[in-house]
C-alpha cells in the first residue's frame, strides 16, 4: 500500500486512524492522488494506479507527466506534460479543475482541487460506459439503427439548411428519392433478416457514393432520400443516380444465397422543382411514383404533369380503401365456350362502381391495390362472391377467378380457397383459378408449392396470356397446368399477322401435344374463330361468345329466369 509522508510523529490512537483511513481511500472505487504542484505524487491509491497503469512500486520522484509518458498507456491525446501544466494554471486561478479526458480505451472524468500548501487533490472516475451510452443515445436519435445512415430529422434539418444557403447563393441543388426494387420479395422469401442484410449493405455503399456535398438519409423501410450538392445540377444528381444504381446492382450474400436487388429513383431540382422542403419532397417523390410505372430500375426527373398524375392515384386508393365495405366492388361475367358456342362456363372480372368517376376496369385500380396491399381483401371478396353465385349454377358450368402474384406471397391461400369452397358449397372441379407468369416469376419453388396444394383440392389451374413471358415453357415442365389461355394481343392479329398466325398455332399444337386444353381469348370475329376451329383449338372467350356483363345478362344460360336487358362491355 502507497504512503502518505507524514511530517510529524504522531500517536499510535492517530496512525491508527490513518491507517483505517489509507485502507478505505485504497479500495474506493475513485481514483484519489496527491500530487505536489510539479507533478510528484504523495499518494496514489489502487484505482489511479489501475487508470494510469502505474506499477504499484512508483518512486516520489516520478512526475505525473512521467508517469503518463512511460508507455504504460495506451495514447494519451495530447502531449501530457501540456496538459499538466494546463491543469496547474487553471488551478492556481480558479482553485479547481474539472475537466473529460480519454485515456486509452477509457474516459475519465477529472475533478482536481488545490489544497494548502500547493498540494493537488486529484479524483478521477472512471464514465467510459456512461459516456458512450450518452452517445449512442444521441447517435440514435439522429441516425437509423440498421444501417447507420442519418434518419428523417437530420434530412429535415439539412434540406432546410441547404434551402436557406441556395436562396442567398442562387445555387441549384437535387433531391433524389429512392425505392429499392424487390425489397418485398427478399423479405417474402428469405425473410426480415436477409431484408436487413440488403439494407445494411446498401448503406455501406450509399455512403462511398457520395460526393462532398451530398447527404443521404434512411427514411424507413426501403425508403431513402439523398440532396445532391454538385455544382452542375441536374447533371450532378443524374450521375450520383446512376452511381447508386450501380452499386446496388451488385450481388449481396446471405447465407450462401447472392440477393440482387435495383433502385427506383426520382429526382427534383431546387427552385425549378420546388422553393420549400414540402414542395421539393413531393416532386421528387412524384418523379419516384413514375420511374416505379415505368419499370424497375428506373430514373426520372420531376415533370408537372407528374405532380396531378400522382395526386390522382393517392386519391384513388384512398378511395379504395373503402370500397369493399362500401359496397363498391361488382363482378361481371365474360362467357366461355367450346369452338361450337356452347358455353361451359364464366370467368369472374372484377369492376369499381367509384362514387364520383363511374365504372373503372381493373387497369385503372388492380396496380394500385397489388403495391398497397388492397388486393388481399379484393382478392378474397372476388373469389367468394364468385363462387357463391357459381354454386347456384348448373352443374354443367364453371367459374374461373383471376389470382394476383401478391395473394401467392402472403397468407394461407390454400387454406382460402379451401374455405370458401366449404363455405360456398362450390364443387372444387367447378372452380378454375388463373394465374400469370409472374405469380411463378417472384418466388418459384414458394408458387409451385401452392398451386400444388390448390390442386390437390381437385380445382383446376390455369395459365393466363400464355406466350407473353420469357419462361412459359419451362413453367410447363414444372407444373401440369389444366389450361393455357392465349392472349388476346396475338388472337386479334390472326389472320392478318402471319407472325400471330403461326404463334397462336403453334400454341395450340403444343397443348395439344401436352394433352392441355386451349382457350383463346378475345375472340371478336368470324374469321379468327375459324382460324382457331381449323387448327383445333379447343376452347374461345371474347365479344363474339358474349361480353362481361351482370350475371342477369345469361340468366338463360344459368337458368336464373328471364334475361336482364343492359349490362356494361369488358
């Protein structure tokens, strides 16, 4: 145990005293020194001695400064016997020193008084977790979590700022709003955590991306925002867009799995664009909402017309959000016939009857409701309210309902179909469900799975606008679709288009070879209908069998009474 010099002797009732004290200072979990004004310590208890890495043997000779300049320590950031000598000066005017230090791997709060006689009472504490738990609650309040990026309010704050410093400087700057493409369906299928890995990856390239100037923030979700400050603006921003485009397309592993991911993204320009924050982020989410129409991978710089096309497709799933409840949804019924118009059945098509624009077909709401969500509850209502009616039926007819990719990618929809089946009383053969490419496209081995499931119910799958996609072949292979329906695009040509001509027989060669059935769709003439009669296709749907009409409109078909006059063309 260190000593204190004690000029005078004293009683044993006293050293005892001080002995008991020496033994308490010693184990205090403060460090406690008493150092002389040049430095030379008097005492140093066991927890200074352990700051300081001061082997317990020190001499009074050694000076603090030398104690610290020893190499016992790991990087003191500044020159030690500066800082004594700082310390000694606010000292000797201020009589105390107070001060936050770091010391190698730790962080000392420092707390020095000058006592009579010109001696220095050091107490220092150790606040290292203290301190970086007060950091890392500021470093979250203005940065996101995940990737380590700014958040939203440190975005607010330097829009505003670069707002202000652009008005006095007449300088033009961008901000880009980015969308990672396919960022649900890496959640969907490999899951949340291999979502944050392809978030945290692209934070670290975002990063490397930027030039001086700019600032990045994440929004949340897949959502981030940049403000581009590049003294040639737009060119500036294009070229951080393409540059983020790049690295985003580079492959991100997850356990043994390479994820690729594209971004969409919008770009406005300051003051063309926009003079405030509000104006700006909507531009630019604006230019955003367009590169997503127009295809992944996108690029677009805010145009006016975007600005009221945006607003409209808010409004309208707005609305759409209450339709179902309201009311809104109808279903109208499109005949399907055998080459000889015997119709055998009807495919369900959905419309929305909206308050203020009339009856809107299925291109004008089905995007908005697959990328909000919406198609979920839509998709349920159509396929009950389908069934139902079909159940009223003759036997002798069907009902075949269209599936959204997105009811493939969320929920039970085997454990749906089923339901509604019991539910509805339907026989599971009557019930023929269709799906496009791209239900297998997002998640093939995830799609494959369902459909066997909903084929095991005894419904029938088929497939929609066959030939339109690059691997409807090997989906073939892969699954023993019930039927191909040819889309309309090359059925309106026939005749006319020996590309079409040769397209469509060939189609229908390949079912027949296959052993699958053949409908082709959009049947308006005479003359495509003996086209597809002398090539054996089996099966037609389109104006010339009948038109999507009210379910009353075939009530002669249905053996629902006296046919209603009126119904609405598909």
């Amino acid at each position: 145990m260190s000593e204190i010099q004690h000029p005078k002797p004293y009683t044993n009732s006293l050293r005892h005293r001080v002995k008991a004290l020496e033994l308490a200072m010693e184990n205090l979990p403060l460090a406690v020194g008493l150092l002389q004004l040049d430095g030379r310590p008097l005492y140093l208890n066991r927890c200074f001695r352990d700051f300081y890495h001061v082997d317990e043997r020190w001499h009074k000779d050694i000076t603090f400064a030398e104690m610290i300049s020893s190499g016992a320590l790991y990087d003191w950031k500044s020159d030690p016997r500066v800082f004594f000598e700082r310390l000694v000066a606010t000292l000797k005017r201020d009589g105390i020193f107070e001060a936050q230090h770091e010391v190698g791997d730790r962080i000392l709060a420092i707390h020095d008084r000058l006592l009579e006689g010109d001696l220095i009472l050091s107490t220092q504490r150790d606040v290292t977790d203290q301190v970086r738990a007060e950091r890392r609650v500021s470093f979250l309040a203005t940065h996101d979590v995940l990737t380590e990026l700014p958040n939203r309010a440190v975005l607010t704050e330097a829009l505003d700022s670069r707002i202000e410093e652009a008005r006095v400087t007449q300088r033009k700057f961008s901000v880009l709003s980015v969308d990672v493409d396919r960022f649900k369906d890496i959640n969907d299928v490999f899951g949340h955590a291999a979502g944050d890995a392809v978030l945290s990856a692209l934070g670290k390239r975002f990063k490397d991306c930027l030039g001086p100037t700019d600032v990045v923030a994440r929004l949340g979700g897949d959502e981030f925002c940049f403000l581009s400050g590049g003294k040639n603006q737009p060119e500036s921003a294009g070229a951080l867009a393409r540059r983020l485009s790049e690295a985003a397309k580079l492959p991100i592993q997850f356990n043994g799995h390479p994820l690729t991911v594209g971004l969409s993204i919008g770009l406005a320009i300051y003051p063309d664009d926009g003079e405030d924050r509000a104006s700006l982020l909507s531009s630019s989410d604006a230019a955003l909402y367009r590169a997503k129409a127009d295809g992944r991978g996108a690029i677009r710089t805010f145009e006016p017309s975007m600005d009221r096309r945006m607003h409209d497709q808010r409004v309208l799933q707005l609305d759409l959000q209450n339709a179902t409840q309201n009311g809104e949804l109808e279903l109208l019924y499109q005949p399907q016939a055998s080459v000889d118009r015997t119709v055998y059945g009807f495919e369900a098509l959905v419309r929305w009857r909206h308050p203020t624009k009339g009856l809107l077909g299925p291109d004008f709401f089905i995007p908005i409701a697959e990328e909000s969500g919406q198609i979920i509850e839509i998709g349920e209502w159509v396929l009950r309210t389908a069934c139902r009616e079909a159940a009223t039926w003759p036997a002798h007819l069907r009902i075949s309902v269209n599936l959204s990719p997105v009811q493939f990618r969320h929920g039970d929809l085997v454990q749906l179909v089923q339901s509604i089946l019991l539910e509805t009383g339907l026989e599971p053969t009557r019930l023929e469900l269709e799906v496009t490419e791209g239900v297998l496209v997002h998640d093939f081995s995830r799609a494959l799975h369902i459909l066997r499931g909903l084929k095991a119910l005894g419904v029938q799958i088929a497939m929609d606008d066959f030939g339109t996609g690059y691997s409807s072949l090997s989906y073939l292979q892969a699954f023993p679709f019930d039927t191909l329906k040819i889309d309309k695009s090359f059925t309106a040509k026939l005749s006319t288009d020996n590309h079409a001509n040769e397209i469509v027989r060939a189609v229908i060669g390949l079912g027949r070879g296959l052993n699958i059935p053949i409908v082709a769709e959009g049947v308006e003439t005479p003359e495509q209908l003996d086209f597809l009669t002398q090539e054996r296709c089996q099966n037609i749907q389109g104006f010339l069998i009948g038109k999507a009409e009210p379910i009353e409109a075939y009530a002669e078909i249905t053996g629902r009474g006296t046919p209603t006059k009126g119904g609405n063309p598909a």
